[in-house]
C-alpha cells in the first residue's frame, strides 16, 4: 500500500500492505467484494489495526467494501483514523454495546431510517446482494446490510478489571449478546468473536503438561475478583454456542495470545509497551511480580490475519487458538530478551513487588497454547518474539 509518500514506509504500513496480498484475501475477493463489514472496539489495538487492514486491502483489491468501525468515543475514532475519516474510507458507527436499544439504534444509524422503520425489520432488509442466500435462513433483501461482524471490544486493563469487575462482566456479556442480536437481525455471513487466551485459567490442574489446544480447559475459581475477565469470556463463547445452535448464528471463535506488535496506539499501557519504552528510554525494566506467568504471543499482523482465516474459512461453532508456538517464555525470560538483545544489555530487569495486588495483575499461570487447529485452515504466525519487539519500536520511535 502506498501512502503517498516516498519515505522508507512505517512496519505498520508494510505490515496492511503484506496482509492485502496475502492468501487469505487474494484467494477470497469474490466473499470480500461489495460486502459490508462491521469492526467492534475499533478504538483498541486489535480492532483498529483490522479497520487498516481492511481498508488496505479495499484499496489495493478496489473490493468497494464498506468499513464501519464501531466506537463510543468519535474523538478518540478521528485522532486514529484522520484521512480514512474523512475521506470516506471508514465510517463510523457510534453506539453502546451495552444499550437495551443498541440493535435498533445501530441499523437506524446505518439505514438513516426512524428507529420504529428498522425496529424488528431487520431480517427483512438486510443484504448487499440481494441474490445471495443467508447462512442462516431466511432472504436477503436490500436495505441495511451488514455481512462480516468481527466483534473485538472487551475491557482489556487488568486494573479496571479489579476496580469495576461488575461493569468488566457487563460489558462482555450484555455487550456480545447485542452484537449477536445485530448478526442475527442482519443474517451475517460469518461472525469472529475475539476472545482470549485467558479463558483456559491455569492448566497446571492436569500436571506438568499445561498444553492446550481448544478442547482442553484449566481451572478458575470464579470468587477471585480478578476471574471476572475470564470467566465472562468463556461465558460469551457459551452465548456463541447458543446462538449457533438456536438461532443459526455463523459465529466463530478466536482465542487470542497476548499480541502485540507495529500499530500500538501512543495510549497503550500493557506490559509489552512498558518493556519496549524502557528499551527505547535505556531505563530498566520494572517487574510488580515474580514473572513466573508463562506468555503466550502473536504479532499484530500475524494475529489480522488469523482473525481473516477464521472469519472466511472458520466453521461455526468453533473455537480457534491464534497464538505463535514459538513465542511461548515467562513475563520474566520476556524482560530479560529485551533487556539483553533488544536493549543490548544496557539495561536490567528489577523486581519490585508490592504486598498487595494493586496493580490487578492475574495470578501465575501455567498455559502453553497450540495452534493446531488454525494452522489446518493454511494460517501460519511468520514474525517472532525479538521482531516482534523490533517491528513495534521502530514505528513508537518515528
């Protein structure tokens, strides 16, 4: 993708452009041309590199999709997308997932219709292409049409996670359950779910083998506050199921790894952020815990296109690990290779540990993910753990 400039291009941009011609798109332009394609927490890493993503390969493909990015905040929307705004590239869609009304107002905001037009309508007019049968029954007609939902928005602080564990579950279920709803208003070809790594809990109930593919779930005790991130996505992934199995919902699974990688927003603030501005800083890393947390990871673009696998190859019902094997170390061995060969030992990794939890962070766990599964439908993680490093910094530091 070109960006108009003739500058060495940001690992960002090599990373839409690598995307856009990838397999995944180039073997399915006929799924992807004309559709509408809907992105939830559009705001949030995931989210906001799919929204790029996507228009990238709009742009180099000419697939005339229609991008909306749903978000609740239209500021914090236009400082990250400027030009794709307004020039019309992506649109917005300003909603609470967590709104009684939300389906209604979403297809009213969409259509441009009263709200009493497209209240309970929806099956009825839905679709871009009305020749095309829905994969849930029913026709497709003209009017508001909404063909791919990826839906990314989830709490993601580990701190808000502890101070506010009822808004944390709220959002998630009450959230997912809308947007379910909405693809199943809208008869939505294939619908992701992005879920995470953490719903497995901790795996070192079976032993010493914490390897987990998707059937094989860890333990978690659900009245540790902190529980309420997991426990709430393996809930969603339930209503997921349900809907599949009730209502014909295509919907799909993708439980994430921690991913990280060119494209961070300036505001994030996880852990991985915070040992590559120690790196860029020449300041040590700071560890509150004993980092014995076994780490699971993906690099952004790597994770994109995952999500695009699942989303048109993926089958119903099915849950997905999208993690890179190879990336798998502790929170600490992850501080000490940046302190040694991405700072080039010029730092050092400190631990300071407080008495009390107040940071939120979750307890150890035991957790080696595979990814098996994803890796069958011809997905395949390309960037490693120290690029990973590489690739994000040198876009933090242009």
């Amino acid at each position: 993708m070109s960006s108009g400039k003739t500058n060495e291009k940001s690992a960002l941009q090599e990373d839409l452009a690598h995307n856009a011609g990838s397999p995944i798109v180039t073997e399915n332009l006929d799924a992807l041309r004309g559709a509408s394609v809907l992105v939830t927490g559009a705001t949030g890493l995931i989210g906001s590199e799919m929204v790029r993503t996507l228009d990238c390969i709009n742009k180099v493909h000419g697939l005339h999709m229609q991008i909306l990015a749903l978000v609740r905040n239209r500021k914090k929307a236009e400082d990250i997308y400027g030009a794709l705004l307004s020039e019309g590239r992506v649109r917005l869609v300003l909603a609470d997932l967590t709104e009684d009304s939300f389906v209604q107002s979403v297809l009213q905001e969409i259509s441009g219709k009263p709200a009493d037009q497209t209240s309970g309508a929806g099956r009825e007019a839905v679709s871009s292409d009305s020749s095309l049968p829905s994969d849930n029954g029913g026709e497709r007609g003209a009017g508001v049409h909404i063909d791919y939902i990826i839906h990314c928005a989830a709490v993601t602080t580990s701190k808000t996670m502890v101070q506010k564990p009822v808004e944390t579950i709220v959002t998630a279920i009450r959230g997912t359950q809308n947007m379910l709803e909405l693809a199943r208003e809208t008869h939505c070809r294939s619908f992701v779910y992005v879920s995470s790594m953490e719903m497995y809990g901790d795996l070192s109930v079976y032993g010493t083998d914490t390897r987990a593919d998707e059937q094989r779930i860890g333990y978690l005790n659900p009245l540790i506050v902190r529980s309420n991130y997991p426990e709430s996505k393996r809930m969603c992934e339930n209503l997921c199921a349900g809907y599949v199995s009730e209502y014909g919902v295509p919907v799909k699974i993708a439980r994430l790894a921690q991913t990280f990688g060119a494209g961070i927003l300036p505001t994030e603030n996880r852990v991985f952020a915070q040992f590559a501005r120690s790196a860029i800083a020449g300041k040590d890393i700071v560890l509150h815990t004993r980092g014995l947390s076994e780490g699971n990871y993906c690099y952004t673009a790597d994770c994109i296109r995952g999500l695009l696998t699942i989303l048109l190859k993926g089958s119903s019902g099915e849950a997905y690990n999208v993690v890179n094997e190879s990336t798998h170390t502790t929170i600490a061995g992850m501080a000490q290779m940046v302190a040694d060969e991405i700072a080039g030992g010029k730092i050092h990794v400190v631990f300071d540990i407080p008495e009390t939890n107040t940071y939120g962070y979750a307890a150890d766990t035991k957790l080696t993910l595979l990814s098996g599964k994803l890796c069958g439908l011809g997905w395949k993680p390309e960037i490693g753990l120290p690029d990973m490093y590489r690739r994000m910094m040198k876009d933090m530091v242009r």
